[in-house]
C-alpha cells in the first residue's frame, strides 16, 4: 500500500471517529458542536463521563499515530 492510500485510509478512520465522539457527546449535552469538542473540558458533563472520554481517547490515537506515520515517511502534515 502506497503512503497515499495509507494516508487517506488513516484519515478517514478519523474523521469516522470524530463523527462518533460528537454523537456521544450530543447524548451527553445535547446543544454541544463540533467546535465545542475542542475544549470539551468546558463541560463538566462531558469532563466527567467516561464513554466521551474513553470515544475521545481513541481520536487521539488515531491522531498519534497518523503523526507517527507521518515522521516516518518524512511527509509534511499537510
């Protein structure tokens, strides 16, 4: 598998977990966006809930480990 197709593959793995944390987090606060899950900590509902937290966790790996990826194969983020 080529770097792109690892790359798009990688990303779209994200953005479908992304979609899933903003889904629990609207289970949990219902009036809450996408923006507002960049400081999720502005809402102690959201601060204190281990399933948000845990969806969380897991976008943040992804994250990681695109990154990782990333610096090995010496490409730009963007």
């Amino acid at each position: 598998m080529e770097w792109s197709e690892t790359k798009s593959l990688i990303e779209e793995i994200l953005q479908q977990q992304e979609k899933k944390v903003l889904a629990c987090g609207k289970r949990i606060v219902p009036q809450i966006t996408a923006d507002d899950l960049l400081q999720p900590n502005d809402f102690l509902e959201l601060e204190n809930h281990p399933h948000f937290r845990y969806e969380e966790g897991v976008v943040e790996g992804i994250r990681t480990v695109l990154t990782a990826l990333q610096v090995a194969n010496h490409v730009p983020k963007n």
